[in-house]
C-alpha cells in the first residue's frame, strides 16, 4: 500500500471517528450520556461497526443488517448485563 494511500484511508478513518465524537459530545451536553472518554467510545462505536464489515463472512445466516443495525446500538448504550 503506497504512503498516499494509507495516509487517506487514515484521514479517512479519523473523520468518521470525529463524527462520532460530535454525536456523543452533544448527547453527553445534553444529559442523554453519562460523561465518558469521548475518544474512547468512538472508536469503540467504529470498531463494532468495521467488526460487521470483516466477520460478516462467519455471520452470514446467523445474523443480518437489520439485527446488526439494531444490536450494535443496543450493546453501545445498554451494554450486555441485565438492569435489576
């Protein structure tokens, strides 16, 4: 991969984190998120979301987009335990 390249898959990358962040600043303002590491959790949201895009081949039958779309959701902002 030519440096040219890379720098703009970079660059790319650092933009969608950046939107990230706006979202989870603003709700973090607003009283709709708990204050967090802003990095953090944007790059753990984009995370989830790459994770989608390279093991969708061993997903493939056992979950679709929509579950996906509705799932990556619910673990960022519910996380994976029950409320009591």
């Amino acid at each position: 991969m030519s440096k040219e390249l890379l720098y703009s898959l970079l660059d790319s990358e650092r933009r969608h984190i950046e939107e990230f962040e706006k979202v989870i600043k603003e709700g973090i303002k607003k009283g709709v998120f708990k204050p967090t590491n802003v990095r953090m959790l944007a790059n753990m949201i984009k995370m989830l979301i790459d994770t989608w895009v390279i093991k969708r081949w061993d997903l493939k039958g056992k979950v679709n987009l929509k579950e996906m779309e509705k799932g990556i959701p619910n673990i960022v902002f519910s996380g994976i335990t029950r409320k009591n």
